[in-house]
C-alpha cells in the first residue's frame, strides 16, 4: 500500500506525506474498532461493554465521517504514481499480488476466529459445542463467498473494493494518463487554481448525491458504490501541479469547514436522537428534514476534511526516516491482522469489573503489540510475505 515513486516524475518527491497520512490512519483503526465495543448499539457486533460511552460514540462517529474514503482517495493517488512507472500488465500483476492474495489469505484464515469469538461471546458456546472446527466447517459452507446468503467480509471490505476499484476502473486511469498534458486538461488544472473554492464545493456535490440517493448494490453488506468516487478524485487531485498548489494555499479553508461540519453532525443531528447530544433539543423540530440535513452534511464534512488533511500533511510530513520505511512494509498486514487481535483481547477483557477506560487502554496496548509481534514473524517467511501482500526480498547475492 505504499506510494510508489515513478522515474523521472516530478511528483514523486512530494509522497512522503501521503505515506504518513495514511499509516496514521490505519494506525487509528485499533482505537477506532475499539471504541465500537462501548459505542451505543455496537453496530459491528462483535463483542460489546454493557456500559456504553458518549465519547466512544463520539470518536467513532467522527472518525466514520472521513477515515476509509480518506484511505480509498490515497490509493487513487498511489494509483497516480504507481501507473507513471508501470506498464498495464505489471500494474495488474502487482494489484493481483497485493490485494488478492491478502484476500484469499483473509477470507480463509483471518475473517474465521473473528466470526466464532463474537459468536461464543454473544451465546458462550450454546452453538457449535464450543468445536472451532466445526465453526470452521460452517463458514466454508456459508460464508466463504460473496455469492452466499451469510457472507460478509467484515474487514476484508476495504481490500475487496480497492482490488475491484483497481481493476475496475484502470481503462479510466490510463486514459486520463494518456492525455495529462493535453491543452484543456491543462487548462482545467488553472482553472482549479483560480476558482478552486467553488469547484471544492461543486466536487463536494457527488458525495452528497451518493449519501442521499445510495445506487443500488449487488449485497446488502457490499456498499461498493460510494467509495469509489473517493478512488478516482484521489487520481484526479494528483495529476495536475495546479490542483496541489491550489490544496497548498486553501487547504486550511476545508480543514476549517470540514470540522465545523463535523462538529454539527455530532453535536446536532446524529441519525439517532438518542445519540446526539443535543437530540432531544433540536430532532423534534427537524424530523425528516434532520434526516436529510445530516446526510448532506456528511458528504461535505467528509470531502473537505480529506482535502485538508492532505494539505496538513503536504506542509508538516514531507519527511522521511525508518520508522515511515518499516510502516510502509507492514501497513497491509496490519490492517488485515489487527482485528483479529482486536475481538480475542476484547472477549476476555470487556466482562472485566474494570472502568472503561481502563478496558478500553488494554485491548488497544495489547492489540497493538500482539499484531506487531504476529507480523514481525510473519515477515520473515517468503511464503507468509507472499499471503499478506508484502514483496519478496531478493537475497543479497541475487542480482536485482
């Protein structure tokens, strides 16, 4: 999932910030699938606290207004670099390695153990006599493929649509490329330039469109429809210098109406009046109309906070150092191996008589440990590297 850096482009030297951003985001996911175990409702499922929080809810509200279509625009843009330095063919050769092995891996190793604690937690062992394999059995049968009534790819959905997204859309991708340095996309790009607050705002309209009138999808669990618009605008942000000059002077104007948007939906009109703060205040008087409103300002929080987040990052993480090389490596991994680590301490830790900060400290701190542990093993097997996505390394006596 790194960003690539194609020869002789002059971006290159300008994806350090995209590295970082999206590590820090898949960093969140821990306390992010954390907070779901005291989120009012527990949406997910998997195991949840019997006391709920209000900043747990908070937090996950906030993070689900940006957070996945922030990391779905930054594979457009490595989507941008990556295709400067590769042919068609070695583009989806390496998408194939990448993202679908890990899929294969996921779906019949990782998405199993995730299934069966939520199941023993929620019916302490009444089903499947406590038989993993049994359970395992189970799942194969009606569980394993899209196509089947009970599947769903919990946190496989991410590397389910990029790989689709990938293929998907790349006759776009290099039709675009083929014509970048045509006179009207030039233009296009100065235009932006000068009158990028509107075309902000314009841009901004697709994802309302897709909250309030969601196109229809193949499985109930399978929402693959609104997320790529976030994978192809990642593309078109980085393919004109215009556009990042004009992220680098106004940026600090989305991130600005991106939080005070955030900041009305959590405080105002969350779906549930139960949640919102001020619910019992303000749901009364706007009835449907609250309905519509958050749903717009949902798709306008979302697309200015991604704008001004990459524009934090372009002005104070254009850097790099060994940490951000060593993240780069395991960044796919540990998005596929941390909630399986995630769900197991939270089963043992969430029937504790302990607060909630507390519990929620522990399974982070050891959610985190257990899965850099897990991968540093992992990393040091061809074979295991091959099934998380992570590039072989060549020995040191082979000839690159």
């Amino acid at each position: 999932m790194a960003i690539n850096r194609p020869v002789g482009n002059s971006q290159s030297d300008r994806a350090n910030h995209l590295d970082w951003l999206r590590i820090l985001i898949v960093l969140m996911l821990i306390p992010y699938h954390t907070a779901i175990m005291f989120e009012k409702g527990n949406p997910l499922g998997w195991v949840n606290n019997s006391v709920s929080s209000s900043a747990a809810t908070a937090f996950v509200q906030i993070m689900d207004q940006f957070q996945m279509p922030l990391l779905f625009a930054i594979a457009g843009i490595a989507a941008w670099f990556s295709l400067g330095s590769r042919t068609m063919k070695q583009y989806f050769v390496e998408r194939l390695g990448r993202l679908f092995m890990p899929l294969i891996f996921g779906a019949l190793i990782v998405n199993v153990p995730i299934y069966y604690i939520s199941v023993l937690y929620y019916h302490r062992g009444a089903l499947y006599n406590n038989s993993y394999f049994i359970w395992y059995k189970t799942y194969l049968s009606t569980m394993l493929f899209p196509w089947q009534r009970n599947w769903t790819p919990e946190t496989l959905w991410f590397i389910w649509y990029l790989f689709i997204y990938s293929i998907g859309v790349l006759p776009l991708f290099l039709l675009l490329r083929k014509h970048i340095s045509n006179f009207r996309w030039v233009k296009f790009g100065e235009f932006f330039e000068k009158h990028g607050m509107s075309l902000l705002f314009l841009s901004a309209i697709l994802p309302v469109l897709v909250q309030l009138y969601p196109p229809p999808n193949f499985h109930s669990v399978f929402q693959i429809s609104y997320f790529i618009f976030f994978f192809i605008y990642g593309f078109i942000l980085y393919s004109s210098k215009q556009i990042q000059h004009y992220i680098d002077r106004f940026g600090h104007w989305a991130l600005i109406i991106g939080a005070v948007t955030i900041f009305v939906v959590i405080l105002l009109i969350i779906p549930d009046e139960t949640n919102a703060p001020l619910g019992a205040v303000y749901w009364p008087a706007l009835g449907k109309l609250g309905q519509y409103l958050y749903m717009i300002l949902r798709g306008i929080s979302c697309w200015f906070s991604i704008i001004g987040l990459i524009f934090l990052a372009r002005k104070w993480a254009e850097f790099s150092n060994r940490f951000l090389r060593y993240a780069n490596e395991i960044v796919l991994p540990f998005y596929l191996l941390h909630a399986v680590f995630d769900i197991a301490v939270g089963y043992f830790v969430i029937p504790l008589h302990i607060g909630v900060l507390a519990k929620f400290a522990i399974i982070c701190l050891s959610t985190l440990v257990a899965t850099l542990a897990t991968i540093e093993i992992f990393k040091r097997f061809k074979v295991t590297r091959f099934l998380l996505g992570m590039r072989i390394k060549k020995r040191e006596n082979q000839l690159p």
